[in-house]
C-alpha cells in the first residue's frame, strides 16, 4: 500500500498546495539567507560610518583649535619680550614673591588694605587680590595701578587682570586731590 501513495500522481489541489509550500519555503529562505543579514550588515555599515564620521568632526574640530591655538601663540611670541606674560607655576615660592611685590608696591601709598582669595580649577589657580588704597593724586594712582598690573617674576611679566577698579575722592569732595581707589587683582598661576 505504500508504493501505491507514492506512485500516484498528485491533484489539481495537491499540486497547488505543493507550489505554495515551495513559495513560501523560498520566500522563507530569501529573508532568513540573504535579506536580514544584509539588512543587519548594513545596519552594522551604517553605525560604522556615522561613528568615522562624528571622529572626523571632533578631529576637525581639533585641528581648528590647533591651528587657532598656534595663531596665538605666533602672535604672543612677536610681542616685544617686555610685554610678554607668563603664567608662572603655583608653589608657595611664587606665592610669597607675589605678596612681596604687592606689598612693596602699596607700601607708597597713604594706606592701604589687601584680601587675597585662590580659587581652582582645572589647572589653572586664580590667586584674587581685592585692594583698597589712598593717594594724593590721580598721577600717583594711575602709577601704582600700572604697577601692580606690571609684575614681573623671574623677569617675565606676569599675567594678571585687573577688574572693578572704582576711583573716588578721599573726603567725598571733588575739588580735594586725595584719591580712594578700589579693586580686583586677578594672577593667573598653572598647577
């Protein structure tokens, strides 16, 4: 009875189902063979290609920076050596010398008070010197402010800002010369 099922022709219906069997077992073979893994290849192509291109991004961001960079260190380095600035190493050396500098420079005043504040971040420490001081005369004034942004340590200028200068009369009337002058001091200083 077995090779009687076997040697029969198959049905219309047989047949068609057959086909359709094949069709899909086809179809089926095309997706899981050939679709998904290209899909998932490309996917992976895609994901690759976006990752090159963001590090091309940053890399041309940083070359920007570098060529910016060496723009300014070109024209820092033109400067006359006098007028150079260096941010000198933070020790408690240069602490001290900077202290005594200050010092020496408000000592030619009428008087005079100092706070000193660091702060930190990164590499970079920013020794704050919040001053006050009188003088007799604007003249005087001026040179004591052009000094104090002058200091030089090690025979470089030292880089330094200077903010929220305020220039008053001492006695709260114009027509006296005595000054009062008030302000920050800021010294740049690398770790």
């Amino acid at each position: 009875m077995t090779n009687n099922v076997m040697n029969r022709r198959f049905t219309l219906r047989e047949s068609i189902l057959m086909g359709v069997l094949v069709a899909v077992l086809l179809v089926g073979l095309f997706f899981m063979l050939v679709y998904y893994p290209v899909k998932n290849q490309r996917a992976d192509i895609q994901a690759q290609l976006e990752d090159i291109e963001f590090k091309q991004e940053v890399a041309d961001i940083r070359y920007n920076m570098y060529k910016q960079w060496q723009a300014e260190l070109e024209t820092i380095y033109s400067l006359p050596e006098d007028e150079r600035t260096v941010m000198p190493k933070h020790t408690a050396a240069h602490e001290q010398e900077i202290l005594a500098i200050v010092g020496a420079i408000l000592e030619g005043t009428n008087e005079y008070t100092t706070n000193w504040s660091i702060t930190h971040s990164d590499s970079i420490y920013r020794r704050t010197l919040s001053f006050s001081f009188s003088v007799a005369s604007f003249d005087t004034a001026y040179s004591v402010l052009e000094e104090l942004t002058s200091i030089r340590s090690q025979n470089q200028k030292v880089r330094s800002q200077i903010s929220n200068i305020n220039v008053s009369p001492s006695s709260g009337s114009v027509e006296d010369d005595s000054l009062r002058v008030n302000g920050t001091l800021t010294f740049f200083e690398v770790e």
